[in-house]
C-alpha cells in the first residue's frame, strides 16, 4: 500500500508571516484572489480570562473521503493513491460543487481561468523529492511534510486532526 | 541547489533588498529574465526562509507601471506630463543644476536625501561629502541613527542580541521582529531561540504575536518606555541583582546613575507607565536573573521626545545586568574586513566651515556628530529660505510626503523647491511633483558589496541577475555623476571598480566574493577586558561625558510626551484618545509595495486598531471608515476592532497611498497618517532632533456618506 503524505502545521508555532501564502503563490503561478494556502486568524480572544492570538494556515486537508470528489458531476476531482487530491482543470467545469461541498473553505476559484483548485502539496515538487514550497520559507519552521502515519506518531492525531496542540509546544525540530 | 530550474533556466546566488534586506536569495533566470526566488538555505542571514516581500520581488521589478527610463517634467510641476530623456541628457542637467546652485547659493543649498536606504546610504553620504553639501536628509534621526549614535557615546558601539550565542531570556522592546526587519538579524533568529526554550518579556501597547508568546507582556502607556526601562533598573539595584563586579569596573558615573534611578520607583513608574507595579518587577527579576539576556530593540521607542533616553536606559539594563559583549547577550560583532560605510561615506572630506552649516546642527548636537538632519529644518530652508535657501533637493528612495511628520508642510515644501530630483521605482506623490525622475534599479538589478553599514559583522553578495529598461542602480548614478562634476579622483572609473576598493582589505575581487556569497568578521566577545568600552573614559557611560560637554543632561529621565492627555488637558475634551502610528503589516516596507498585486492582497486597505469598547462608544463598528482626527489634520483608515490595543488608545498604519487612484495625487491625503503628525521641533527629542510619531492626542469618528 502507497504511504498517505500530508501537510502537518504547528498553529501554536506560526507567527502569520503570511510566507507561505507568497510562496505558494509563486511556485503555482497563482493569480489575485486565488489563496491555497491562506493564514487566517481572529485576531485578539479573550480565552479564560487570558488574551490568546492565534493563526490558522487554511490550506487543502486531502481528506481520506473527500466530499469534493463526491460531488463533482464531472469526476474532474481525483485522488492519487498517496492522498494527493487532484484537480484536472481541463476537466472541471467551474461549477463551484466543490467549493461548497469543502467543509474547510479551502477550495478556490480561479476567475481567469473558471476552474476550481487548491493545493496539491506541490506533487511537481515532491515528485521529484522536493518540499512543497511553503516549507522552507517559514520562520517559525512549523509546517512539517512527510508521511500522514509519521506525522501523527510524532506529532500527535489531536494536533493532525485540529491543527492545534493545546497548550504544549513543540521544539527542538 | 534546492529548486527544480527547468531547461535553459539558471539559478545565481544573490541577497534581497526588498527591506532593510540582506537575506540571501537563489534567483532563477531564463533568457534574461528573472523567473522565481527562493530563500538561500546556505546563507545564514535567512536559511532558506524569506518574507511575503521579498517572494513577491518579481512582482515589482516586471511591474506594468514600473519607472523604465528618465523623466523630465514638462508643463507645470506636478502636472503629470512628462518627457523621456537620456542619461546622458540626465547627467548634463544634473550638472548644470548642481554646479549652478553650488556656485550661486553654496553647496548646502543642495540637500541629498534617502528614506530607509536602498543599500545606497554610502554612495549618497559620499556624493554628498565631496560636493560639499552637510545636508543629508535621512531617516537615520529616528530611525535606526540613535540606535547607533547613542550606543557609541555610551558603550562604543551598537549592541545586538547575539542570538547565536543563546540567549535564555529576550527582551522585546518597542519591535516586532516576526514581522518587519529588525536591521541586524531577523525574525528567523528570535523564533529559533525561542523554540529553543528562551524566556520572553514583551514591552508593546499592543498585544502582538510576540506578546502572545511571551512569558510577560508589558502594556505600556505609548512613550514612557524610559520610565518602565528606569524603574525596572530601580529593582534591580534595590534588589542588589545587578552584575556588582562589571558596574565596579566598567561603568562611568554609577553613583550619579544610581542617584537618578532613586527618583523612578516601581509605584511611581506604574503610575507613569500603566503598568502594575507587580509586573514591573517581575520583568525586573526576570531578566536580571536569567542569563544570558539579551534585548531585541525597535524603531518604535525611537521616534520620540525620550528616543536618546530610551536607547540610554536600555543599554544601562544591559550593562549592569552584565550581558554585554558575552555570548548571548548583547554583543558587539566585529565587522568582516571591508571598507565600511562610514569610511567609503568619506565624512572626513566635508570642509570643517561646510558641516558648521548642517541644518538644525547647532540644536541637534547628537545628530550632527553623526551627519544627521531633521527633515523640518530643510521644509523651512525651503519655505522660508532660513538660514539659508536650499534650492534643490535631490531624493533617492524616498517619498517624504508619505513618511515624515506634518505632510502638508512636506507637499509645500517640495512644490516650492525649485529643482527637484527623485529617484526611484515608481511615479509616486513625491516623484509626481519633481523637475527629474530617475529610473532606480531594484535589488535584482545591481552588483553590490551589501549591508556594510551594519553591525551585523557580515557583508553580502549582490549580484545584478538582469537589466530592465533603462533602470540605472543609484550607485552607479551618483558615481557616473561625480566623475563628472570633477569628483574624478575620489571616484573610480565603474562601479566593478568600487567594489573592488570596498573589498580591497579582504584581498578578494567581487568576483570571488560572488563565488563565496558573503564574508563575516571572526567574532571575539568582551573584547573590552583588553581595551575598554571605546567611549572618552573607557568604560560604558550611564553618565555620558558627551551629552554633558554638548549640554544635554548626561543622565537618561523620562519627560512626559508634548503631547498627550498628562501634559495637554486642555486637549483631552477634543481629542480624547492616545494616537499611536506605524504599526507594520507584513506586506508593506513603509510607503512601497502597494502597487504588488500579491502584497496588496494581503492588506487591502489601511486599518485603524481600536478597543471594542472605544468603538462601541464611538459608534464605530468593525470594517467602517473611520475619521481619523488630531490637532493637525484628519485621515481616512478601516475600522479593526481588537481586544489588543488598551481602550484609551488608536493604533493607525503609516504610509498609505493608493498607486491606482488617480495621478498625480494617487490618493496621498486620504489615508495619511503624516496629516495629523507633528514635526515642531520643540516635540522632537533634544539631542537627535526625532520626531515623535507614535503618540499623539485623536478622536475616532465613523465616516459619513
């Protein structure tokens, strides 16, 4: 059986630098309005009396089931054997099922092109034994790439499964 | 190499200057064009990381409306009409121009200037030293200059946190590392030692990331950083926490010092600062304890009335608590061997009877020691040819009606100036209005020795990867330039040429320095056990023998900010709220970037902080257009309530124009913070002449229609 890869990130550890974002961009040729990966946050919360700031790169999950393939009356939406859900954008005929269907809010549209896409952990890059390119450029070094299984034994399924770790941080990685 | 180049495609090794710059970048190129950039995991400056800015490099240099060859203005200025002309033409004028103000007026009639610096601050403080000109209109008053020019009269040089060296506790003082450049390391550095397991003391009036990771958060009442910095110093002498064999041996005026610090208990502080005694305290502990410490300082506690006290009472924290020049501390790195900036600057060559005209030089004595001017004194030589008229102004890299305090005044000035020159990437509100427009070379574009004003103890190599139209990089200009005005013999005949000299004591040619990547200077720590603290007495001066000689109090002591609800009540009716300004998003450097299509899209439009509860009295809700008030003048930013901005005061972002709105003006009055600044310099700090730009009095209303 092909090893899951996935895109594990420390919320807890990103500093919303917003790098990654340019980085996916740059590498994916991507126009204005198109966000793969986006850093989001809610700004200051007040969280049992204490203030809290914390940011959510949203990006792609490549859910075990995912309910945008479901819904694609096109079958445009594949998944490989491993995980990386793709889009064929010759195949995809812009009607945004999937984006409404993405539990996440992580699909995008491309306006120049009418087609849906998200990111694909950088297959082009990771085929070839590379990194997906939002990788290197984090200064707090918390997105981590590799294989689903490992990083769940490392990182724990609680951080995986809700990109946050309670209070524990992680160092020394 | 790290990425994937496709056929015929190439990648070269250079280092970024979208910001303060200098991380190391791979460029790929394709038949002459630059295609993508990607952090240098070899560089140590970045490893591989790189910010939102620099990734979005391209975006800039290959701009639709990017500046490709030089303008001449034609019809009336700030019109918008222009004429294209050759360099030749450029240099013929710019001669002319020069010599005919410098025989007609003096060369102080002709002010240089830059903003934060392209990397060319050298280039200019040279051309302008050998024309004559005392006259260098920079940021370097309040921002960055009395970082440097305080450290040297106090400790010899500027300490930085060494964060190589491990700190176990950091002290994050007026900066936001993570999020904009701190000039020496950057963002990277903190995180990783933070990762490492590093203590953190936070000191900002907003709750930043760095507050929400930190062990202690100090919210500050904005401007009374030297009273929390005194006070805290307070508890550590009371507390006998200090290092008592260094205070013994290497501080000048430990009785007069201590004698001070008595007048700033931590009740009296708090009562200053906003900030519990309790925590005060805590701060005090914490950092006097954990060792080695280091603090991690910003430009914020720079632009104001206490700037040179601020930086004074900080060092003071550092040296007494013995983290000077001590791995992990704040340390001095010795500088690769280069000829510096400061050396190449050739500050020497300006006549003695030259620098007796620098403008403001007699009220900002710190300043002029260090070849640095108020920008107020060159509006009002201009307006009102006091002392002296100043005729023409020539700017590379800078865009002052966005950046400097009063921009009405800014806007009147540069209309009146009869000759003026800008340099840069864009058509922007200062280059609408010139006489000449230069077409500047972007980072991609240049060969370089870089970063060697630092104290960094590197120096990197920029090399030019591609040539877009007619851009020119503005040291190759002003070299071209001053062979030409009979500079001849302190220029060389290129630019290939210079840097050769600037490398010359490392014994490299550029091109071998291409091939390494960067060159560092061999670190050595406390270097003063063999020859002292390089200040008069040798030791670090808490006491400083130089502010005493120039006048100035030679102890550090809060004053209460000009304006502000304490020292204007009269104002508080009207202007209810503390203003702060500048706060930085990650997209933007100052005034540049908001044409990059994917740096606009992170930060569309300017934000305002306010408290929940402030807005909520003001009827202002989340997004809204606020008007932005003070008893200056009014601006335009969107509403952002957050629960991180104390009730009483407004955050506001600086520097926004908005290039696609209509020329000339692209918007310049309608977000501008500059409006409601104040540039008087009875506001400004005495001895440096900065300009208080972070608090002021404002009211907050939502906008009508």
């Amino acid at each position: 059986m092909t090893k899951k890869l996935a895109l594990l990130i420390d919320e807890d550890l990103c500093w919303g630098c917003d790098a990654c974002e340019l980085a996916c961009k740059q590498e994916n040729h991507l126009s204005e309005g198109s966000r793969w990966i986006q850093v989001r946050t809610k700004g200051v919360q007040r969280i049992n009396g204490k203030l809290k700031l914390t940011y959510s790169p949203a990006r792609c999950l490549q859910c075990s089931h995912p309910p945008c393939q479901e819904v694609c009356p096109v079958d445009a939406i594949t998944q490989r054997s491993d995980g990386i859900v793709l889009i064929d954008s010759h195949g995809c005929i812009g009607c945004k099922k999937c984006i409404e269907a993405c539990p996440f809010g992580v699909m995008q549209f491309n306006q120049e092109k009418g087609v849906a896409e998200k990111c694909h952990l950088c297959y082009h890059r990771i085929d070839q034994g590379l990194k997906p390119a939002c990788i290197d450029v984090c200064i707090g070094r918390c997105i981590y790439f590799g294989e689903m299984a490992e990083l769940v034994h490392r990182y724990g399924e609680r951080r995986w499964l809700s990109g946050r770790n309670g209070n524990e941080r992680t160092t020394g990685l | 190499m790290k990425g994937l180049a496709g056929q015929d495609e190439k990648i070269l090794r250079s280092h970024c200057r979208i910001c303060h710059g200098g991380c190391g970048v791979l460029v790929y190129v394709k038949e002459g064009r630059a295609t993508k950039i990607e952090g240098d995991p070899q560089c140590p400056i970045n490893r591989g990381t790189l910010c939102p800015k620099g990734i979005a490099s391209l975006q800039l240099v290959y701009h639709p409306n990017r500046l490709l060859y030089p303008l001449k203005r034609k019809g009336p200025k700030g019109g918008g009409q222009w004429d294209r002309i050759s360099w030749e033409e450029v240099y013929d004028l710019l001669v002319s121009k020069i010599n005919e103000y410098k025989n007609g007026y003096g060369a102080e009639s002709i002010v240089l200037g830059y903003g934060t610096g392209r990397d060319n601050e050298a280039f200019i403080y040279r051309f302008a030293n050998l024309l004559g000109t005392p006259n260098v209109l920079t940021a370097g008053h309040m921002c960055y200059g009395p970082r440097v020019s305080t450290s040297i009269i106090t400790c010899g040089n500027l300490p930085v946190c060494d964060y190589e060296g491990n700190p176990k506790c950091i002290m994050v003082w007026g900066n936001n590392a993570i999020i904009s450049n701190p000039d020496e390391y950057k963002g990277l550095y903190l995180s990783d030692a933070l990762a490492k397991g590093a203590k953190l003391i936070v000191v900002d009036p907003r709750f930043t990331k760095l507050a929400d990771r930190s062990d202690l958060w100090l919210q500050l009442r904005p401007g009374t950083d030297v009273a929390l910095a005194l006070g805290m110093l307070h508890v550590i002498i009371e507390e006998e926490l200090y290092d008592k064999e260094f205070v013994g041996n290497w501080i000048y005026g430990w009785n007069e010092f201590v004698d001070r610090v008595k007048e700033y208990p931590p009740w009296r502080v708090s009562e200053i600062t906003w900030v519990p005694e309790e925590k005060i305290r805590e701060a005090a502990r914490l950092f006097a304890k954990t060792k080695p410490a280091c603090i991690q300082w910003g430009v914020a506690i720079e632009q104001s009335i206490n700037c040179v006290d601020n930086n004074r009472s900080l060092i003071a924290l550092a040296a007494v608590t013995g983290n000077l020049d001590v791995p992990g501390g704040m340390v001095f790195y010795v500088p690769p061997p280069v000829m510096n900036a400061s050396q190449f600057g050739l500050h020497r060559s300006l006549p003695p009877e030259q620098r007796k005209k620098r403008l403001g030089g007699e009220v900002f004595k710190l300043a002029d020691a260090f070849a640095i001017i108020n920008p107020r004194f060159v509006w009002e030589a201009i307006l009102y040819e006091k002392p002296y008229p100043v005729k023409m102004v020539f700017l590379i890299s800078s865009n002052p009606v966005m950046t400097r305090a009063n921009a009405s005044m800014v806007y009147e000035a540069l209309k009146k100036v009869e000759f003026l020159v800008v340099s840069d990437f864009f058509l922007t509100p200062t280059a609408e209005m010139a006489d000449l427009v230069l077409p500047s070379a972007t980072w991609l574009e240049m060969d370089y020795v870089a970063e060697i004003w630092k104290r960094h103890g590197y120096a990197l190599a920029r090399q030019k990867v591609i040539q877009v139209g007619e851009c020119k990089s503005d040291h190759e200009m002003l070299l071209e330039l001053g062979n030409r005005l009979g500079q001849r013999e302190h220029w060389w005949p290129t630019l290939r040429d210079a840097l050769n000299a600037i490398l010359a004591p490392s014994g490299l040619t550029f091109e071998a320095f291409l091939e390494i990547g960067h060159l560092q200077g061999k670190m050595e720590y406390r270097k003063y056990l063999k020859k002292g603290f390089s200040t008069p007495t040798r030791k670090v001066e808490l006491y400083s023998t130089r502010m005493k000689e120039w006048g100035y109090d030679p102890l550090p002591k809060f004053r209460e900010p000009p304006e502000s609800p304490i020292s204007r009540p009269d104002l508080v009716k009207d202007y209810p709220y503390i203003l702060i300004t500048g706060m930085r998003p990650t997209a933007f450097f100052h005034s540049e970037h908001r044409q990059i299509p994917w740096l606009r899209e992170l930060l569309p439009e300017p934000l305002v902080e306010i408290h929940p509860e402030t807005a909520e009295k003001e009827g202002i809700k989340e997004g809204d257009w606020v008007v932005i008030e003070s008893p200056r003048g009014r601006c335009f930013q969107r509403a952002k309530l957050t629960l991180g901005i104390d009730p009483r005061v407004i955050g506001a972002q600086h520097a926004w124009w908005f290039p696609e709105k209509e020329a000339p003006e692209h918007g310049w009055k309608e977000s501008n913070i500059n409006l409601l600044t104040d540039n008087d310099p009875s506001t400004c700090d005495p001895a440096m002449g900065a300009t208080n730009l972070r608090v002021l009095m404002c009211r907050v209303s939502p906008k009508k229609d």
